[in-house]
C-alpha cells in the first residue's frame, strides 16, 4: 500500500486507511537492517537530493516521499574513485524512519 497523490485521490481515505498504509511503509522499511546493502535499500528508496557523499545519505520512501531515513555506509569495494557508491556498500548505520517535508533542489 502507498501513500500518494496518485493513490489517495482515487478514493475517499479514512483515518484507518492511512494507518494501515503507514504501517504497511514501516514494515516494508524495516527489512532494511545493518549490513544490508546499498542495492537492497535502492529498492525501497530513492536518494534525496542536496549534500551527499559514499559513506552518508539521506533517501526517501519511494512510496511516500514524506518518509525518510539517514544512512551511513561502510565502502567495501574500491573501486578506484573513492567517492563513487557502489550497489554492494554494507549499510553501518540507519535511523528510524521519520517524517519529513518534501524538499525540492
């Protein structure tokens, strides 16, 4: 279940249609762990713009551009340029998913 424009204006939703969406979001996002890589979580999110580098970024849920989380990398491949990601970087640390206003580049 997502929670979009696309999705919300096809019908009328209650309150306890968000919060069955909304659970369905935090389900989806906690299979991503630590150790997870890069690849795993690019399947369920996509990157915000703004400031990033290898080892830390912000992503959204692809989902519901509201929902985000922090990461931090561990680079476990070099792959000659020291900045580029790579799809197998072990995720070392993740946040909690939280809210967030869509912010536009």
């Amino acid at each position: 279940m997502s929670i979009n424009k696309a999705s919300s204006s096809a019908r009328h939703w209650n309150e306890a249609d968000y919060a069955d969406a909304l659970a369905a979001c935090q389900k989806r996002a906690a299979t991503i762990r630590l150790g997870s890589k890069r690849k795993d979580l690019k399947e369920i999110f996509t990157e915000t713009g703004g400031i990033s580098a290898r080892t830390s970024r912000s992503y959204v849920y692809k989902d519901c551009p509201y929902i985000r989380v922090d990461v931090e990398f561990e680079a476990v491949e070099n792959t000659g340029d020291r900045s580029a990601e790579h799809p197998t970087d072990k995720i070392k640390k993740i946040s909690k998913p939280y809210i967030s206003p869509i912010v536009s580049d």
